[in-house]
C-alpha cells in the first residue's frame, strides 16, 4: 500500500469537499505516492508525536487538527509548528489532517459524542448547504438504460433512504455536425432528429468528477450535452454539530455526572440550571458558540460544546444549559473512531492509536 490508499479510505469517510472554507485539511506533508509502513492516529500532531510515529515504524500521522492552519513562511524550527513539519520531513513521515471534514461527518466527531451520551434519534443540527448538485443530459432512447445505470454505479441518484431515483422525461432532439464533427448518428452537414430522453439525476458535489467520468464515458454521442447546477435543499447528513435523546430524562445534576464521567471532563463550566430535566442534547465538538441558536431553534434542553466565552454563557437566555467540557474533552475520542474506522478498511498494516496526551489546557 501507498499513503494514497488510506487517504481514499480516510475521504470515504469524510471528503474534503465538506471541510469549512477557513480551514486547511488533506495531505500537509509527505509524497502520497510513499510506500506505507504504518499509521499512526492522534488527535494533534506534535513533536512527541512525530518521535511517537517513528518509534511505531509509522510512516503515516493521521491528525485530526491541522499542524499546518496558517501560511508558513520560513522552517527555522523557531516555533513548535516547523519543528514538528521538519523533523517529519527528515524522517519521511507523512501528515494527513482531517478537521472539519471530519466535524461534518454523520459518522464524524459529533457521532461520537452521542455514542459516549448514549443519544438516540441523532440529526444534524446545522446541515450544510450547497452540497446537492443536479445533473440534467440527453441520451438516444435505446441507452437510456445504460446511462442511468452507469451513472447510479457511481454514486448518483441516492436520496436518503433511496438509491437509483431519476427523472425522465421523453423528447426530440435536434443538431447538426459541422464539417469536422463525426456524429455518431445522423450525417454531418445535415440535420439530425433523434428521440431522446433527459435524464435528470441528483449527487452529492465530492462525486461531481467521477459522475461526469461515468457520462462521458458512457454517452455514444461525440459532443455530450449536459447541465449541472447545485441545489439550495440542505443536505441531512452533513453538517455541524448534532441533536438528540436521552433513552429516559434525567434531572440536569444526573446529566452532568454523566457528562463529566464519560466525557472524561476534568470540569464543566456552565449556564444557570433551570430545574428541568434533561432529554433532548445538542452537541458540537470543538469551539461551538456558533450553533448556540440552532440548538435553542432545535429545542434542545442542554448544549455541550467547547470554548465558550463570558459573554456566550448569556446567550443562553434562560432557555437552555450550555456546557462548556473543553476543546480536548470534546474531541478527543474522535482518534478512536478512526482507528476502528481504519483497522476494519486495512488489516495488512499497523494502525496504531497514539497515547500521547495533546491537551494543552492543564487544570490546578
């Protein structure tokens, strides 16, 4: 195996396409073209990591923060950052970062946290837009079938609980070849009637390349016309942030207990309680001040997120709880989804879960 082949795996779980605009996610350093020796999953990527992978004989970090956020303009070793982007250099170590691709993942981050609450029911709690593209072509009747089906094989169509859903629609199409076309029906020079169908079929934009591929490579026709535009519906299974239920209601003393212990928080810090129980969690790892109004507009009783500031805590305005586990906290069982994630796609190689403890935040 190659570096390249645990990327496919790592994006079929979560794929680029889906990652905020701000952030910075796939390959950071390395050839992805390197002969894999071994993967090594943290949840940060430091120097104690990098000494972590070598001692491993893994040539492969898979970090869910990026090392790399902002441009870097000189590898002095002058702060932690180049230090760790050097001596992964020298030592041929390749560093993948996943971050928010991750984070939007129905399978992602915030999954995670439902399974270690016990949360049944789960949603997105902000989908993402613009992630829904529409695909419109026209194909000769008799390879109508054809077509549909090599453009279901590769991913279209898929509408949640539905797979091969198209609109068809029956028709005449016109055209006519100039002296270097070679139609492969009708005469160029001529005008050529042919009995179509349009074929409209939704796809999620990450397989926007491969669809065409399967157009293009299907169609019998020598200039395919086609027609994609992306769709303002939300998609339901990506997105920040998630919600739901407790299996019974517990009284919010029950719940921070419960939070605290499975979450491993060393503390929360929180809104003023509102003497009700709690049954509907809304959850968002990492710095999550954004969704506080999605989790109030979703109805949720409690908010566990990270990094809330002063003035944030306010914001709650009687309505819910808000806790605030730590930034770590909230994330860091997200290296153990991978990891299993991982060992079921490739049992040929070590992946190799790291017990370096990256939290920063140290508490008296």
């Amino acid at each position: 195996m190659i570096v390249q082949d645990v990327i496919n795996h790592i994006e079929a779980l979560s794929p680029l396409a889906y990652a905020e605009d701000f952030d910075n996610v796939g390959l950071l350093v390395g050839n992805k073209n390197q002969k894999l020796t071994g993967v090594l999953v943290t949840l940060d990527t430091l120097e104690t990591v990098v000494d972590e992978a070598i001692e491993a004989n893994c040539n492969l970090i898979v970090s869910f923060h990026p090392i790399i956020f902002k441009g870097l303009k000189t590898l002095t070793g002058s702060n932690y950052v180049e230090r760790v982007v050097i001596k992964a250099l020298k030592n041929d170590i390749a560093i993948y970062a996943m971050h928010t691709a991750l984070d939007n993942s129905v399978l992602g981050v915030n999954n995670m946290i439902c399974e270690k609450l016990g949360l049944k029911n789960r949603k997105i709690l902000i989908p993402q837009g613009q992630t829904i593209k529409k695909l419109i072509t026209f194909v000769p009747k008799n390879e109508a079938e054809t077509l549909r089906s090599a453009l279901f094989e590769a991913g279209a169509g898929s509408i949640g609980n539905y797979n091969n859903c198209s609109f068809n629609t029956e028709g005449i199409g016109t055209y006519k070849g100039n002296e270097d076309s070679n139609p492969t029906l009708g005469k160029k020079g001529e005008t050529h009637r042919e009995a179509e169908t349009q074929i409209s079929v939704t796809f999620p934009k990450h397989l926007e390349s491969q669809i065409l591929k399967a157009l293009f490579k299907t169609h019998s026709y020598e200039e395919v016309a086609y027609e994609i535009t992306t769709l303002e519906n939300k998609n339901q299974n990506i997105g920040m942030g998630m919600i739901g239920e407790l299996e019974e209601e517990m009284s919010e003393s029950d719940f921070f207990n419960l939070l605290k212990t499975n979450m491993q928080a060393a503390g929360i810090r929180h809104s003023k309680k509102l003497n009700k129980n709690i049954k509907n969690v809304a959850v968002l790892g990492g710095s999550g001040s954004f969704a506080i109004g999605a989790a109030m507009a979703a109805q949720a009783d409690i908010f566990v997120t990270a990094d809330l500031k002063y003035h944030d805590f306010f914001a709650a305005e009687n309505q819910i709880v808000l806790a605030d586990i730590g930034h770590y906290e909230s994330e860091q069982f997200t290296k153990n989804l991978l990891v299993a994630y991982l060992t079921k796609k490739i049992t040929n190689f070590a992946i190799v879960l790291s017990k370096t403890n990256t939290n920063p935040v140290k508490y008296f």
